[in-house]
C-alpha cells in the first residue's frame, strides 16, 4: 500500500486477514487504558480521527496515521517524528483514535481451551454473554440458545497480559476502548476481575 | 500478504527525518515541499548528491541579526555544505 490519504489507508488497514481493530474511534483516556497495557506493538498503526465540526482539521475525519515504534511510542511524517510519545500528533481535543494491531504474530493463548464458547457475565447487575473464540470474543444482551459462535454483538480481543499483574487475560473491546482483566477461577468455570481498572465483573461458564 | 514489524520500524527509522516514498516533506506553518522540485528550483545537482534532513529547534540570525528560533527546519545536505530551508520554503 502506498498511500497519504488517510481514509484510504484505514480502510486498507481494516481489511487484511490479520489486522485487529484493538479501538474504533475511542477517546484518548480509553486508548491510553489500552496502550499502557502495552497490546500495541512495533510496527502496529494509530489513525488520528478528528472529531467533525467547524473547526476539525481537514473537516474531520481520519486526518494523520502513525506507526508505534515502541508499545507506547511513534513514528510519522509529515511533521516528523520517531520514538515520541503516541499523544505527540494529538492530544485528546478534538480528536479520537484508532488503534489496528496486526495479529499475525499473535502468540498462543493459553487458556483458550478453558475460554472456548459461552460465558455468561454479569457488570453493574446486568448479564453480558460473552463468546471466546481464539482471541477474538463477542458479547450480547440476548441469552443464546445455541453454542456455536453468534458472530453478532460486539466484538473484542483478548490477550495474554503483557504487563505485570495478577490477571489471566485481558479483553479490549473494540467499539468502547473498554479493558477487561479477568482471571479464571480455580473451578476452570468462573471469571472474575476488573472493567477499566475499577469496577467489578464476574461470571460463569455456559453449558450449552 | 505477510507483515514484517522489524522491517516497517527499519523503515521508520531510515526515513522519520526525510522524505519516504512520497517524495514530499512539510515544515510547520508551511506548504508541502517536493524535494525533487526544490532541488531543481535551487540547482542542487546531481540530485542524488543531495539529500533531505529534517531539524527541530533550530535557531539562526534574521535579516536584522536577531537570533530567532525555529520550530522546524530541513536542510539540503550535500557535498561538504549544507543549505537551510526554513517554513516558507526558501533557502
């Protein structure tokens, strides 16, 4: 691909076989979450998109891209730049980011024989059924009723945690740039841990 | 289609402080700038002699002898010399 027009490159970038889209869209304290988890790595993408309005650079849209060098560092042109800070492009005014790791050197996750299928989750008194499918993971309102895989909902990935911390895995949901740790309990059933850092989430293996 | 992450950050660091492929480079506050065009214009040749280099901070005398600062800046480096391209895009 070669390209300077950054919708153009988004949409290239979202189509490979391999690419994940960690973050669509997300504001900066969501990407940070992310980022400081260290998911990104050398070598992935961050698309800039400035939130449309009268005064939006360009008049809004994807208006800068930028590759990491580092898990939370930069590299761009055309002002130039390697090795800065993620935010150096943009700080959060105005703007909100998008983060597309390529996952084809993705290592196997351990515990994805345990994660396999339905799970069902409960956050802030309400049940979430989540799908876990080989790093990629899906979530609904609506109890399923089969076991094979919705392909429906939200999705998100999950990953081995890169950074220290007493959690099993993590799971970046796409669409809110919301972070889940989870640890699998003993039983191998039962998930329990944090939604971006603070609040509760727990649950339990589906038979189906 | 396969990705290499050691060969797109080679190609980052090779490339951060001049122009890639595009063949363009920007100063802030200023136009894009061909490089090829820009070396016409100011009669640097052979053209592979010289290359693109991007400066940040970088700080020279004005009309009036007044130390300024720039922001960006880009040299064209070649043979034994070294030409200043401020943000308005003359040397």
């Amino acid at each position: 691909m070669k390209t300077d027009y950054v919708p153009w490159a988004n949409s290239f970038l979202r189509g490979l076989s391999f690419s994940k889209v960690i973050a669509d869209e997300v504001s900066q304290d969501r990407a940070t979450r992310i980022i400081d988890k260290q998911v990104m790595k050398e070598g992935d993408v961050i698309l800039y998109f400035a939130v449309p309005g009268p005064d939006a650079e360009l008049g809004g849209g994807y208006v800068h891209s930028a590759i990491f060098v580092s898990p939370t560092t930069i590299s761009c042109h055309t002002i130039s730049r390697f090795n800065e800070d993620w935010t150096a492009p943009h700080d959060g005014a105005g703007f909100r980011f998008t983060l597309i790791h390529f996952g084809h050197d993705d290592p196997p996750i351990p515990e994805d024989a345990t994660l396999a299928g339905w799970w069902e989750m409960n956050w802030r008194g309400t049940p979430y059924f989540y799908f876990f499918e080989r790093g990629r993971a899906w979530y609904t309102k609506n109890r399923p009723s089969r076991s094979t895989n919705p392909k429906l909902g939200s999705i998100g990935h999950y990953f081995e945690p890169r950074v220290a911390t007493t959690s099993d895995f993590l799971i970046c949901w796409k669409e809110t740039g919301s972070v889940e740790e989870l640890s699998i309990g003993q039983d191998r059933q039962s998930l329990a841990g944090r939604w971006n850092g603070s609040e509760q989430i727990a649950g339990n293996k589906l038979s189906l | 289609m396969s990705y290499s992450r050691d060969a797109a950050v080679d190609y980052a660091r090779r490339n951060w402080n001049t122009n890639c492929h595009d063949g363009v480079i920007s100063i802030i506050g200023g136009p894009i700038i061909s490089v090829e065009a820009k070396k016409r214009q100011l009669g640097l040749s052979p053209s592979s002699d010289w290359k693109i280099e991007w400066m940040r901070k970088y700080r020279h005398s004005d009309d009036r002898g007044n130390m300024v600062e720039e922001q960006e800046a880009a040299n064209f480096v070649g043979p034994g010399v070294a030409l200043f391209l401020c943000r308005d895009g003359m040397a």
